[in-house]
C-alpha cells in the first residue's frame, strides 16, 4: 500500500493588493480625487480606496471602511475585491463571520476566470472550513486554474491524483502535472516529483531523474536538501559520495531538518566526508536532539557517557538517556536501568533499575531480561522470587545462550512443579511475543 501524500494545510487567507506603506506616502490632494472617482462609482478606485484604508496608506487606518469600499467594488465584479470580501467574512474582520458569505464571494471572483481566484476556491473546498469538504470541487476549480499554468494549481491537482481524492487514483496523471507544477519552478512539486522517479511512480523508475529533481527542490528546500544527502550517501542514482552527502546535509541542517542535523552529527563522529570531530557531532546532535529526534537523542546520550567532544559527564548521559527511553526506546531503557543499578549518574535506586529493566524486557531485549533476572534472584528493588528470575533468565537464555548458567544456578532451588509452570510461562510469552510480531 503507497503512504498518502498529504497537501499542506491552506495557509489564512491574506489580503490582495497594494502593500502597507506610511499614512505619508499618499498625498491628501490624491486620495481626494481617488475618493472621488470612487464615490462616482469607479470600481478599481473604490478597491484601491479600500486598499488605502485596509493599510492606513494617506489616510487613517480603518478596516471597516476598507470593508465597505471593497464592497462596493466587489458588487459591481472587481474579482480581487470580491476576494477580500470573502476573506473578510471568512476572519470576522468588520462583519459577522459567514462562511457561506465568504464562499459566495470566493466563488464569484473564480468565475471570472482568475487562476488565483480558482486555485484558492480549490483549497476552500479540499480544506472543508468554511464549506463541508468536497475534493470533486476542489478539483475542478484546481483544474482550470492549472489549465492557465498556475503551479500551485498544479501542484494540488497532482496530488489529487496521486491521492484519488475527487478523481481516481492515477500516479501518470499525477505525474503529468506535477512536472508541470515542477517545471515552474514549484519546490514541493520538484521534490515529490523526485520521490515519484525513485520509487517508479507513475513514470519508469529513474534514480538518476530523481536526484536531478531532488537537486532542483534542493535548492530552496531543507528536506529535499536532506533527501538528496542520503541519496549521495547510500549511493542511490548518485555516485555513492559521503562529502557531497555532508554538503547537503549542512544545508539542510542549517534550515533546521532534524533528521540532516542527525547525520551531519554522524559524519562527524565517524569522520566521513568531514573530517572527524566529536565536538562538531556533539553540537549536531544537541541540535537535533532539542526537536526531539531520537537518533540524535541516543547519540548526544553516547557522547557524554563516553565522554567524546564533551566533558564526560554521567548526569547528561543520563538524561539524553531518558527522554530517549520515555520514547519507548528498549537499548535506551535498558541503559537507564543499568545506570540506576549501579548508581551512574543518578543516585543508585534497584526500583527505578527493574522498572526500566522491565519496559526493555518486554520489549524482548535479551540483557535487559537478564539483569531483570538478577533483581529478582537478589531481592533488589523487587521482592526476591527465584521462579520470576527463572522466567526471565530464560527467555534472556532462549536468545543468546550464554545466559543459560544463570538460569540453571536458579533452577535448582525451584520444586519441579514451579520449574514446569514457570517454563510453561516462558513458552507462553514466546508464543504471545511471536504472534505480535506476525500481526
């Protein structure tokens, strides 16, 4: 099953026209005879007039007069302010908020044939805000903004067809405009454009085509910037090079993409295409590890244990440790269990040892079961219970055998009757974990 592609959430509809500009830059002499020829029922002055006032430009900023000059000019089919009427009544600004309303006067600007007009009564209608979602709609009004070559029109219609949403499913025609959307220069559109050629989608699967995309959307685009790093780095329709890897993987992490500031921290740390330096992945990481990327999170965890271009300092290990653990991370887990055991950075605690011993366990890390095991034959932080220690010695031994002494050291002081109930329950286990994994 192809992953959907997902279109950006429309972005709050903006005001048409002449920019803000000081209330100096108009004299009083010519918004009086702007005014005039608006009063006199000029419609492009009685949309300007309402510009002036939107933006305080020679006169004193007033939305509500602004409102009612783009009114006017709106009734008598001024397609620019029919739309800022619209965006009037979608905000609430100076009148009631009425999505119909708003809607009404979107729709007629789009009839007049402005591919603006069209393309934003699109977006109204796939985003199901102002009006009950309708993506046949949505298309069709995409369409004849796309037909007069605007991108983002096609940009949207092509997804529209790589998604079947108000058409069927059909990556050639999504294909078919995207490139048209690319070709303009549309970043999204280049870089899913790029992801169509890597994975054969609609076109004749073409590594090379997708890198040639992928550098295009590279340009302005941090994560096709990050695409085309691992392109160079894995080698895929690329020659395989780990300093034009970094190159772009620097671009990427300096707009900020967490998974480019991971790698570009790993390239440090392993010195490939970079020279190795542990202090620049440990700035890399800590980077990417403020969003939250657990790649990063594991690796900044790593540096300060190990005391590699940082100060070695167990109490931040320890911390990176546990917001990657709190991720459900099982080696993390286990990591946080064994510095509590042992007092690592953290006041030693055997309770909070088994409680992160166990989160990994059951995740069915082989050490963490292991060392649950041990709490459990030494009555540490748990209540001492040699067949729970039997348990987890082995299905921990089940895994990597050369836990098997620790499981028969215990073994011999269980009756037989416990031993066989509590191999019944390792069975069991196996069997529980086997059939999640096949779900």
């Amino acid at each position: 099953m192809k992953a959907r592609l997902l279109v950006p959430c429309m972005a709050l509809a903006l005001l048409v026209g002449t920019s803000a500009q000081s209330t100096n830059s108009k004299s009083s002499d010519s918004i009086a005879a702007l005014k005039a020829k608006a009063e006199r029922g000029n419609a492009d002055s009685q949309f300007e007039l309402g510009m002036d006032y939107d933006n305080g430009q020679g006169v004193a900023q007033d939305h509500a007069e602004a409102t009612r000059w783009f009114r006017k000019a709106a009734e008598q089919g001024n397609a620019t302010a029919q739309y800022n009427l619209g965006v009037a009544y979608e905000a609430g600004h100076d009148v009631p908020r009425d999505y119909a309303e708003a809607v009404k006067w979107f729709r007629k600007a789009a009839e007049q044939g402005d591919a603006f007009n069209e393309l934003y009564l699109g977006l109204v209608y796939h985003s199901g805000v102002d009006v009950p979602r309708d993506d046949v709609e949505a298309v069709k009004w995409w369409r004849k903004a796309a037909e007069l070559w605007n991108a983002p029109a096609q940009y949207h219609l092509g997804l529209a067809y790589a998604n079947g949403e108000g058409v069927p499913q059909n990556y050639v025609e999504a294909a078919f405009w995207l490139r048209k959307a690319a070709e303009q220069g549309h970043k999204t559109a280049q870089f899913i454009l790029g992801g169509f050629y890597e994975h054969g989608n609609g076109v004749p699967q073409d590594y090379a085509q997708a890198a040639v995309w992928y550098g295009k959307a590279a340009e302005g685009d941090a994560q096709a910037q990050y695409n085309l790093g691992v392109k160079y780095d894995m080698g895929s329709g690329v020659p395989q090079d780990y300093a034009q890897a970094a190159f772009w993987f620097r671009k990427a992490a300096e707009h900020g993409n967490a998974g480019a500031q991971y790698f570009l921290g790993t390239f440090y740390a392993k010195g490939e295409g970079v020279p190795q330096d542990y202090a620049q992945a440990a700035v890399w990481y800590r980077k990417a590890a403020k969003q939250d990327d657990e790649y990063a999170l594991g690796g900044l965890a790593y540096l300060y244990l190990n005391g590699q271009g940082v100060a070695q300092d167990y109490a931040q290990a320890a911390f990176w440790f546990r917001k990657l653990a709190e991720h459900g991370n099982s080696v993390a887990q286990l990591q946080l269990g064994s510095m509590y055991d042992i007092g690592q950075g953290v006041p030693q605690d055997y309770a909070q040892a088994a409680v992160w011993y166990r989160k990994a366990a059951d995740q069915g890390l082989a050490y963490a079961q292991n060392d649950l095991g041990v709490l459990y034959a030494r009555g540490e932080g748990v209540p001492q219970d040699y067949a729970e220690a039997y348990f987890w010695y082995s299905i921990a031994a089940a895994q990597i055998p050369a836990f098997s002494g620790d499981r028969d050291n215990v073994a011999s002081v269980l009756t037989k009757t416990v031993l066989l109930q509590t191999q019944e329950r390792a069975r069991k286990w196996f069997q529980d974990h086997s059939d999640q994994e096949n779900q």
